[in-house]
C-alpha cells in the first residue's frame, strides 16, 4: 500500500474502536446541553387551581391508563400510558411546567 511505501501512520483517533473515538461524545454532549437549554422548567408540587390535564399525548392519543403522583397531599404530576403502534407500551410523565423563556410566565402540563 502506498502509505506504508510512504511510512505514513494512521492517526490513533482513526484506528480506535467507536467507544475511544471522542467524536460521538461531541455530539451526546451537543445533545445533553440543547435539553438544558429547554426552556420549560418543572413546577413541584403543581399549584392549587392549576387545571387539570388531558394528557392527550401529540403522536399516541389518549392515554390507556393514567396515575396521580401525589407526596405528602400535594400533586406532583401524572404518568400516562399509551400505546404504540406495534402494540407495545409508552410510559410519559406530565409535569406542570412554566416557560422561563417567555415573560408572561407561560405554564402548562408538558411532558
């Protein structure tokens, strides 16, 4: 091969296995820090008088099944459980949450 006519060395980076190669860190710490940047911020526990939810999942629908969750009386939020379309299951939280990127404080159930 001509790189080894040349005495050419691949670069340590280009001969490690995808666990030691640094590149797809880069992008999961790309990812891990555009989530902290969401501007949605959880309310615990969920204010008295908030209304109560749907939990109408955008992709799933009406949830099969929901739970309160509630610590010391206080609502803490809910859990729904849909289903998917191979028949499986998806398990999401709904939290009360407030919009810290808006400045008229914004809040509603997210997921």
């Amino acid at each position: 091969m001509l790189k080894d006519e040349m005495g050419w060395s691949t670069p340590d980076h280009v001969r490690a296995p995808a666990a030691q190669n640094p590149r797809p860190q880069v992008a999961q710490q790309a990812a891990a820090d555009a989530k902290k940047r969401s501007p949605w911020k959880s309310i615990t526990p969920v204010p008295v008088g908030a209304p109560e939810p749907d939990l109408v999942h955008w992709q799933r629908g009406a949830p099969q099944a929901s739970w309160k969750y509630v610590v010391d009386g206080q609502l803490y939020g809910y859990v729904g459980r849909y289903e998917t379309s191979d028949g499986g299951k998806d398990i999401v939280p709904w939290t009360w949450c407030q919009d810290t990127g808006d400045s008229r404080g914004l809040m509603k159930w997210h997921m």
